[in-house]
C-alpha cells in the first residue's frame, strides 16, 4: 500500500541505493587471440587494497570507447561473452557474473550494489567464453568499482 491507501503498481516504487561514498576506473586486458574458456586476472590495484569494495558498473564501446591507457573497451556485441569472478581470499564471493548483467545501462540504470567485501585483486579474474582465437585486437572490461574505506564512518 502506498501513501493514502492506495496500491502502488511495482515499476513506480523505488528503493533507495546506499549512496555512491567513494569510486575508481579498473580495466582487465583481453589480449587478442585469447583461447575459450581462458582467465585473466585483475592487476593490482594499490589504492583499491584494503577497502571495502560496495558495487560495481560494467561498461561496453557504447558507452566508453576507450580505457585511459586508449585500448578499446569490450564491444556491445561482445559483453554476453565475457564474465567476472570477484573474490574474497580464496572464497568466490562472486562468480562467473554475466558482464553484460553489470552494465547499468542495459539494467535501467542499476549499478550491482553488494555486501560490503574485501577484494582479493590477483584472484580475481574476468573471463572469456567468446569463440577461439578471441578478439582480433587487445580489448579491455571495464569497471566502476564503489567502495569505502574502513575510516568512512559515514557508511
């Protein structure tokens, strides 16, 4: 029931996201020619370590052309052959999520908003599942990664 007693039909009632405290750009690159089924692992990410990582946006060529680093990003076409596992040590908190299902775009404008969860960057890994070889060039998955730091008392 509504304000007033009145029904509220499903698509007009909207449920509050935690609010956005903190945001960075991570790419995986897809090395041209990567075989089926294969696993490429997140670098790094020295300023990402110890945080608390709360959502994630995926983007295709559509809406990002380019990495920082200019290697093209995933192409539309593309996303339904590409998946991300996201872990916590060695527990897959995440695994094998459609990359094309972290594109907010496609999902109404919904970013992946998850229990806050400390990311392990080189066991986490996207994967492509495309058709061997892979792409003809390099292309990169690319992440809008949210997250907090244990000081963000705010959270």
């Amino acid at each position: 029931m509504g304000r007033y007693g009145k029904i509220v039909p499903p698509h007009l009632i909207f449920i509050p996201m935690k609010p956005i405290v903190r945001s960075e750009l991570v790419w995986v690159k897809i090395p041209a020619g990567t075989g089926q089924g294969a696993s490429i692992p997140f670098t790094d990410q020295p300023t990402l370590n110890g945080v608390y990582i709360t959502g994630v946006e995926a983007f295709t060529a559509n809406e990002f052309a380019l990495t920082p680093d200019r290697i093209p990003v995933v192409p539309t076409a593309s996303a339904i052959e590409v998946a991300v596992t996201f872990n916590e040590g060695s527990d897959e908190r995440h695994r094998h999520v459609p990359y094309e299902s972290l594109n907010a775009i496609r999902n109404a404008g919904v970013w992946h908003e998850f229990e806050p969860f400390r990311m392990d960057w080189q066991k986490s890994r996207v994967h492509w599942y495309g058709p061997a070889p892979g792409p003809e060039d390099d292309i990169a998955a690319v992440f809008l990664f949210h997250y907090v730091r244990p000081e963000d008392s705010r959270y």
